[in-house]
C-alpha cells in the first residue's frame, strides 16, 4: 500500500531492489549458513527488504528471526554490493551485517522456517565459499574479517572507491 502511493506520487523515481544479509558465527569463529529449498546453493540468513519503508537492517533482523529463529541484537555494516540487472535477476543492492559470534545458549534457538530452510550448519569460511553462490560467496570473502564496510559492484571491489 504505501509502495503504490510513493509510486503514485513519485512515479519519476526509480525503484532498486534491496536485500539484506548477516553474518552470524559460533564461538569456535564458523559461520552460520541456511539450506533453503528455493535455490541451489547455501545462503547466510536474509532477504529482501520491504517496500513499505523497511530499512536494510531491520530487513536483516525480521528475515534472520524468520529464516532461522533466531534475534540479532547488534549488527556492523560490512558490505554493500551493486548488482546489475540482468534478464534473469533484477539486481539491486546488497547488504550485509556481521552480527557477531553467538554463544551456545543463543544458538539453542534455532527454528528453521518451515517450507523454505531445510537445514543448516556453521562452517569455516574456506568451507562456506565452496558452498555458497558466486556473489554471496564474494561478499562474504570480502567483509570477513574487515575493520570496515567494503564496497563491491558485482561482488568486486571498485579500485577508484576506498573504504
């Protein structure tokens, strides 16, 4: 509803896809990576942010509670990528959050979202970028570890852009 009246009122104005993503890790440093049934590849927690003036990091926060069960209280801005549409995808751009290390008791809480995340696993980074897709795996090799949030275009950094 409030899309159609922003459209409405500023049809001028263009509209960018927008999701948001976190980097959520057990005590022992791996990362948390999802299964969803909808797509080849692992994910970390996340999804699009809602057009009804969602920001990206409440996106992240309501996804990670919806993908996995679990609450992120904190979160860093780590990456922002630029995707270019393509005739299959409508591009956009991506965040990600690193969301810390969680302890065991915090980890107990996982759900997965029934219908859409058939399992999970917490893996070391050179694992996950086995598993995950070309352009999760790019953002999440760029952003970990950094002291700073990284820009990416089409999960490459941009040599005339500095962190």
């Amino acid at each position: 509803m409030v899309d159609t009246v922003v459209e409405q009122a500023f049809p001028e104005v263009p509209r960018i896809p927008a999701s948001a993503g976190a980097l959520i890790f057990d005590e022992a440093g791996r990362l948390l990576i999802l299964k969803p049934n909808y797509k080849k590849r692992w994910t970390v927690p996340g999804g699009q942010v809602d057009s009804d003036g969602e920001s990206p990091w409440e996106a992240c926060r309501r996804e990670t509670q919806e993908e996995c069960g679990l609450e992120v209280e904190r979160g860093r801005l780590v990456c922002v990528d630029f995707l270019r549409p393509k005739p299959n995808r409508p591009g956009g751009v991506r965040f990600l959050f690193q969301c810390g290390a969680l302890t065991e008791r915090q980890l107990s809480a996982i759900r997965l979202q029934d219908g859409e995340i058939d399992a999970h696993r917490f893996v070391e980074l050179a694992e996950a970028m086995s598993l995950l897709s070309g352009p999760l795996r790019r953002r999440v090799s760029a952003a970990a570890g950094t002291k700073r949030c990284v820009y990416l275009e089409q999960g490459r950094p941009v040599a005339t852009v500095k962190g």
